[in-house]
C-alpha cells in the first residue's frame, strides 16, 4: 500500500515539508483508538530468536531506525509501533539552531537516494529533553554533536552538555563527528582529537551512578588507514561500538540529473550499501570482532539487511530505505533474519 499508493503522493512534494506532514499525520492516526495495535500487529514481529543483548542492553529485535529521522524525539513512541527495535533521536546540539538555509533535502528517485544539508537542525537538547520524560518504553539511543558556532578546539564542551542533559533519559549515546553538512565537524575524525573527545566522555561516564554506553559514528569516506585509527581508538577509549556509517560525500556511479547529483551534502540510500558494508566488513576483520557495530546505509530491502549482518554487523538502523520502501521493510528484514537462523 504504501510504496503503490501513498509514496507516489508525498514524493510530488518538498521532501522537508513532507517529512513534516508525516510526522503531524502519524501523530493524529496513533491518536485515534485502536491504531496503535493495528499498527504493531501487523508490522511488528515478536519472536525471542530476534532479541539481542549488546553493550548492557536488551533490544527486542535489531531493527532500528537512524539519527535524523526524529532529531527532536517528537514522534519516538509513535514510531516504536512500527516495530522498530529501538529509536535513535537527534542529532541534538546544546543550543537550538535553525541549520542550513532551504531548500536543503533534496530525492534522487532514479538512484532511491537522498541528498541532506540540514545542517544540525534542532530545537537544542533541553527542548528534547522535555519529551524524553515521556517515554513509554522505548530503548532510546541519543545522538549528540556541536553547534555550527562552536569552534573545534572547543567541541568537547557541547559534547558534554548534551551528555549531562541526556544522561537520565536515553538508554545509549552517538557521538557523531562524521557530518558533512557542519563545517570543519569532519576534523573531529582525527586520531588526536577524536581520542580526547571519547576519552573525556568516558571519564564523564564514570562519574555517574551507573555508566552508559557510547558509541562512535563514522563516515563510510574514511581510508583504510584511518579505519584502522578507528579501531585503535575504539579499543584505547573502551568506547562500547561504532555505527557504520554516516551519509557519504561521494558521488560516484549517480544516474540522477546533474542539477541534483551536483547538490552540496550527505548523500544516502542505495548508491552507500556497499560501500557501507565493506566499512562494516573491515572493521569486524581488522578488530577481530572486538566490539559491537551498528549497520546503516544503504539498507533497502531484507538481503541488504543480511548481507550487512554477514558482514559483521550487530544491529541495523534504516532512514532513508524506511522513506523509499516504507514500513514493511521493517517486518521483512525481521522475519528473513529469523527464517535465516531456523
């Protein structure tokens, strides 16, 4: 239904203001009764083989959605029926910013892709807060980056905002230093001051009652030799996993028009799945598998799911396959998971 009926519809329009549209109307159908419950009992799939215990938590199944979908955790619970194992929110910056000038998402249907330059968009990590206390359940991961405004050398003080201000309300933190929409952010990737910045939110970390898990999130842009500072970082830090990967800035193999492909921002969807998966593959090889990776990009059906699973992948998170294939994608990819390990 949704990719013959509704996706033709909402993709004639401005892909920002549609995002909109879909939050306030998925919002209105969980208000009316018993939409809830259709919801969840016809996308979700329950089943103890699709449970998954990871850096200290319990997922009930490792289909996630990504980061940008719900930056201001708006709609998390609402999004929860469509059977995702949990929800990441964010990215969230200690202060509200508006992001980049419009328009700035932009569909290249012929490449069932997205480019973004939001830029951060958010109303600031108190605001989400607010909604936070809200939670009915669901295992929250929280993505946290810095303001435009923020100069690198003084990045880690945003960074540690967030993780206070968050701290009581996600179950894991996403330290993202891998957009290419903040400029400079990318820089933050470096071996040096990458290494500070984890290491100064473990430390954080362990003043707490009890500690929670940090995970870094990398672009699938990095050589090989910089993969391999990753995981020397990873395990130097004792950081709990990496999420693999962020949007790319690559344009290679587009078919799309030139007016679109020649859009500055992150691009995802179809043309990042393998590339994705080789960064997964490497990282699992090369550690030996010493810690946990989270899957994402590229994910537009249950054999890409598998196929990062295969690759070393222990979780996966949809975005921009959940926009094009709908919430269906969701369902399949659970049940192939469990029809794989009968």
């Amino acid at each position: 239904m949704y990719r013959l009926l509704i996706k033709p519809i909402l993709f004639q329009f401005d892909p920002e203001k549609v995002h909109y549209f879909t939050f306030s109307l998925i919002r209105f159908v969980c208000r009316i009764p018993g939409f809830k419950w259709l919801f969840r009992n016809f996308y979700k799939v329950e089943n103890p083989k699709l449970k998954r215990e990871l850096f200290g938590l319990s997922f009930d199944n490792p289909v996630g959605l990504a980061a940008g979908f719900d930056k201001d955790a708006k709609l998390y619970n609402e999004l929860s029926n469509f059977g995702f194992g949990f929800i990441e929110i964010g990215t969230l910056t200690p202060q509200p910013q508006d992001g980049n000038p419009k328009k700035r998402l932009f569909r290249l249907k012929t490449d069932s892709a997205i480019i973004n330059r939001m830029g951060f968009n958010n109303g600031g990590v108190e605001d989400a807060v607010k909604r936070l206390r809200k939670n009915k359940g669901v295992l929250i991961g929280g993505n946290i980056g810095k303001n435009k405004v923020t100069p690198n050398d003084e990045a880690v003080n945003d960074y540690t905002i967030c993780f206070n201000a968050l701290y009581e309300h996600v179950d894991y933190f996403v330290v993202n230093v891998s957009s290419p929409n903040t400029p400079n952010l990318r820089e933050l990737q470096d071996k040096e001051p990458l290494t500070k910045l984890l290491n100064t939110l473990q430390e954080l970390n362990k003043t707490k009652e009890k500690t929670k898990p940090i995970l870094l999130k990398i672009a699938p842009d990095l050589t090989d030799e910089q993969l391999l500072d990753i995981i020397d970082i990873v395990q130097e830090t004792k950081i709990a996993g990496v999420i693999a990967t962020n949007t790319t800035i690559s344009r290679k193999g587009l078919r799309s028009p030139i007016t679109l492909t020649n859009e500055k921002g992150g691009l995802s969807g179809k043309p990042l799945t393998n590339r994705s998966t080789e960064v997964i593959r490497f990282l699992a090889e090369k550690s030996n598998k010493a810690f946990p990776i989270i899957g994402v990009g590229g994910i537009h059906s249950a054999e890409d799911a598998l196929e990062k699973l295969e690759a070393g992948a222990d979780l996966l998170q949809l975005y921009t396959g959940f926009i094009y294939e709908g919430p269906r994608l969701i369902n399949s990819i659970n049940k192939a998971i469990l029809k794989s390990t009968s």
